[in-house]
C-alpha cells in the first residue's frame, strides 16, 4: 500500500542539473495527475532564483507534505522555510534529488538524479522524524564546515555555475587545487558539550549525515537520529602531501586513522575562530568567526525508502 502525501506542494528548481530539473518538474506532474489517489491535490512551483524555495516552503502551512525537487541547496532552502512553520502544522519533506552533490539523498536513501525512481520510492515511502542542525540560526540538514573544505564547498560551487561541471570529480578538483595553493589554518576556541578545546585547525566539519561533496565520507558513522552531530576537525601541522592524501582517502572514509585529525559527537557546540574562515552549511555560504551549533533532535519528519541504499 502506498503512502499517502495529502495535500502536496511541490517546489521545483527548473535549472537543477543544467536544466533538467524542468524535465524533471514535468515527469513529477504527470506522475500525481497519474496518481491521483496518492494525494488530495497538489500544486507545483517552479523557483526564481535564491531564496525563493526558502519562501515557498515558509508559506506551505496547509499542505500535509512538501517536495523538493533538485540539488542540496534547494533543499537546503525548502528545510529551512520548513522550520519557520510551527511544528504542530509542519508538512513531511520529500526530496527528489537532481544536484551535482546528492549528499542528503545518499543520508536519506533516495535514488540520486533519476526523478523516475525517486518519484516511486516517495509513493512508496515510509515516514521518520530526523534531526537538523543549527547554526546562528540557520538550519542544515546534512553539512557544517569551516577551513579548507568550505573552501573547497564554495570553489565547487563557483566552478559548477561557470563551466557546469558537477559530480565527485568537480570536488576532487577543486580540492586537489585549494590544498596545492590556498592551504592555510585557523586558531580556534570551542566548547563540546561544554567541554573546552583549542587548537589550529586546516579542516573542521561538523556533519548530521556521513558524507559531503557528493559522496566523500567524512565522518563515516555520522547517524542522522541519534541526537548528536558529529565532527571532524584537524590538528598539528600536516604537509600539503599528506594533506593531499588524506583528502584523498576521505573520499571512501579511510581518513579516520590519520593522527592529524580528531572525531568526537556532541549535542552543541560553540566555536570562536581568530578571523573569518571560510563557511558552508549544505553548500551555501555562511560570515562570520563565532558559531553556536545545536542539533536540533527529530526536529524534521521526511519520507524515506521502504529499503535504503
């Protein structure tokens, strides 16, 4: 039996993987109009421009179930619109994931870049609630990072949209770049749980969901309900070889045994950096040198494979 979605909003970037997204738009209508029964009506929307997903989501009081449809950043968008809602009259969230990273489908289960597949996994899908992280007030649902691998997030970003490149072979590139020639640390303060460190540190990731930068696994048992975010920062003062190499090896998790870097889980975290490192929450750019970071448990409830992976 399938799952039924209610009153159903679809958002939709139609530039979503050089255009595809528009195709993807299209099959995702005739889908719900083929399927009636699966919903009490829907309504589809196509974006703008940035933040217009955050406004279309912030605006769905009414609807039982929300999708987004395109890459991280959209979503990203529409979770955060998501939250302004109350949570009493929250819509579920469904993603159809057509983007160059796919990192919260990889969390989530769902069928990266083929709306056909995906369409069918959230009408046959079952619900679970998941947790959120927050930062300064803005919520993400699958990445955190400051230093070289924002860095490398933004740079990723900015090729993309100048050469439409896109996949795990774009963050390579850029990454291999950024480490060769702009590799640089920030002193830091920060607080775990309550629990004080400082250090200088290259990398500082703080993730809900294992991976970033279409599939790199950097913090590999990161668990999106357990309550807690997980973290990998660097320490000491690795040569740009051996930073090339366990860039490298991030990409399938066997970073976690190099001495430079350190791997805790915590429920909240405050960090202050001497300067303004680079800043990404789910690939979108974030200022500034003092953070509060809280995971916010449960908070989100989404539509999920029957089977994941």
């Amino acid at each position: 039996m399938g799952l039924r979605l209610g009153r159903t909003l679809v958002i939709a970037n139609p530039a979503a993987q050089s255009g595809a997204g528009a195709q993807g738009a299209e099959f995702v209508r005739r889908t719900l109009e083929a399927f009636s029964s699966a919903t009490d009506g829907f309504d589809l929307r196509l974006t703008t421009g940035p933040g217009n997903a955050t406004q279309m989501a912030r605006a769905a009081t009414g609807f039982e179930t929300v999708l987004a449809l395109g890459g991280d950043g959209v979503i990203h968008e529409v979770v955060n619109g998501l939250m302004h809602i109350d949570a009493s009259r929250r819509p579920r969230l469904g993603i159809i994931p057509l983007g160059s990273g796919n990192d919260y489908a990889r969390t989530l289960g769902m069928a990266k870049n083929t709306p056909e597949v995906a369409v069918g996994q959230v009408l046959r899908g079952v619900c679970r609630r998941v947790d959120l992280g927050l930062v300064n007030g803005t919520y993400f649902d699958e990445t955190l990072s400051f230093g070289v691998d924002a860095a490398i997030a933004l740079d990723t970003m900015r090729r993309r949209k100048a050469h439409g490149a896109h996949g795990t072979r774009l963050f390579m590139g850029s990454g291999l770049d950024i480490i060769r020639h702009q590799i640089s640390s920030w002193p830091f303060t920060a607080a775990f749980d309550g629990e004080r460190v400082t250090g200088s540190s290259i990398v500082f990731a703080v993730q809900v969901g294992p991976t970033y930068g279409g599939g790199f696994r950097i913090c590999p048992d990161a668990d999106s309900t357990d309550g807690l975010l997980d973290v990998c920062y660097s320490h000491g003062d690795p040569s740009t070889a051996t930073a090339l190499a366990t860039f490298a090896r991030a990409r399938i998790g066997l970073h976690t045994h190099s001495p430079y870097l350190g791997f805790l889980k915590a429920k909240s975290i405050s960090i202050d950096f001497e300067g303004e490192p680079p800043c990404q929450a789910d690939g979108e750019r974030l200022v500034g040198a003092h953070f509060k970071i809280t995971c916010a448990h449960r908070a989100l409830e989404v539509i999920t494979p029957t089977r994941q992976g």
